[in-house]
C-alpha cells in the first residue's frame, strides 16, 4: 500500500464511519516504534506504522485508522479528545475502532523493576526501576527505614 492508497482509505472511512470529511494528510511513518498511529495535534494529520499493516493485516490497520480519526473528529470539533475522555471512548465503541494495537515482534520490553526496597520494620517490598533516595523516603505503610536489597 502507498501513501496515496492510505490517504484514500483514511477519507472513505472517514466519510463512513463518521459522515465528515478528512481534510488533512494521512501518511506512514516507518520511524514509529512502539505505537500503531498518530494523530497530530498541531498539523492535524494522521501517522500510521505501515508494519502494522505488514504484521497484523488490513483489519488491524483499519482499526487502528478509525482509533486516529476518533482523536481527529473530536479534537476539530472542540470536544474530548484524549484518551481518558468517555467521548472519545463513547465515540470509539460506536465506529468499531481498536481501543489497543498488537505489539510489534522486536520491540523494546522494559524490564519489569531493577531495584528492590525492603522496610526494615513491616517488611513492605518496593520494587522499583530507579533508584530511591533512601535518606529521603521512608515506608509508605509504616514509615519505617528502606533498605536496599
């Protein structure tokens, strides 16, 4: 699929799934690493990862173009665009879109903690994946000593 082809699809969703037009740019972005698209705040165009596409398939690419023109409509419009908002929820149940893309095989995983902390009094574990300044902060629960392990 080129540029051009994801324009036209990103227009005739937009025109189905919404009844409005999308007056701006739709394009693929291979430099995307950990996300699906992106709606663009500022020029209001649309970037798809085209190895969503390559890996999952035309539907998965088609559910993540209708989660963008969610952020697209609503933020033209002045109303909730974010994630959290329940219009953006509301609106991205009603048109079928992917709350979630599937991770791209060879992604960076981050490792779950590095560092663990132990109180010393209530035995409390922390686990955390920067350091804590001990001297600083104390047991959230008994406020006991922090002990690193």
């Amino acid at each position: 699929m080129e540029q051009k082809d994801l324009q036209h699809l990103v227009e005739h969703l937009s025109q189905d799934f919404f009844q409005k037009r999308f007056r701006h740019t739709a394009r693929f972005n291979a430099r995307l690493r950990t996300t699906g698209g992106r709606y663009l705040l500022r020029s209001h165009d649309i970037e798809i990862n085209p190895r969503q596409l390559t890996e999952f398939g035309y539907e998965a690419l088609v559910g993540i173009i209708k989660h963008e023109l969610c952020h697209y409509h609503l933020h033209m419009e002045g109303r909730g665009y974010k994630h959290r908002d329940p219009e953006f929820k509301q609106l991205l149940k009603k048109v079928g879109g992917l709350r979630y893309c599937e991770a791209l095989p060879g992604a960076r995983k981050t490792q779950p903690y590095k560092y663990l902390y132990i109180c010393s009094n209530c035995k409390q574990q922390y686990k955390r994946k920067r350091r804590v300044n001990t001297a600083k902060y104390v047991c959230g629960k008994c406020r006991g000593k922090l002990i690193l392990t």
